[in-house]
C-alpha cells in the first residue's frame, strides 16, 4: 500500500478492553481489510497527503481503523439502548447487521474538515404588492 500504513491484529487487540481471542483471528483480519478498504475507497487522496504532511499521523490512522473495527466488534446484536425497570431494549439494524462505519470525527482525522456547505443561487426581487 506503499505511504498507507498497515493495520494490524495487534493494533485492535491494544485498543480493545475486552479478550480480542473470542474473535477467530481471520474474522478480525477481515474486519481490518475492510476498514482499510472503506476508508481508502473513500479518502485515499486526503489520506495520503496528511500522511505525507504528518497532519495525520500513522498512529492516528491505525486508531480511526481500528476504532471502526471495534465499532462492529464490540456490539454485534447492535443495542442501541437498554432499559432495566420493566426491561426493555432498542436495536439499530444498521449495527447488528455489521455495518461498518466511521463517525464524523473519523472522518475529520482521516480526509481533514470537511466542507459542508453547498453553495446556492437565490433569486432577489421587488414585490409589486397588492396595487399591480
């Protein structure tokens, strides 16, 4: 991947609280690669470049990767709340089903702000009012 530095089990396991070897190391090798891909598929030009200019660290980069990883990891029935008098639960189908995602704080950390205005036309006039 060149400048893109790699992203390893290890780095997870160090971020993670919990026993990493639950998880079949495959799967997290997986997990991995699809972060990567996602973020790369996405800000490879950014990313490269605040590598490159150090606005992105390496340690960084693996972080935001991994944090994506733990993100499908930590929740995989994908509550999204839990109730404990007369018990009750929420789910949000887009975690349970394992979707990866980066926040937008991610985002920021990997492609740099991000602008999100749009620039617009609006059209000014003179109201001729009820007189004609």
């Amino acid at each position: 991947m060149g400048d893109i530095p790699s992203v390893s089990v290890d780095d997870v396991k160090n971020r993670y609280e919990g026993d990493l070897t639950v998880f079949e190391a495959a799967y997290v090798t997986t997990q991995i690669a699809d972060a990567v891909d996602h973020a790369l598929s996405r800000w490879r030009v950014e990313i490269t470049s605040r590598l490159a200019s150090g606005d992105l660290t390496p340690n960084l980069y693996k972080r935001v990767i991994a944090n994506a990883v733990l993100r499908v990891i930590r929740n995989p029935q994908g509550f999204s709340n839990e109730n404990d008098g007369g018990y009750g639960y929420g789910l949000r189908a887009t975690v349970a089903s394992g979707d990866m995602w980066f926040t937008d704080d991610d985002i920021e950390s990997l492609a740099g702000p991000q602008n999100k205005t749009v620039p617009r036309t609006i059209r000014l006039g003179v109201e001729r009012g009820w007189g004609g």
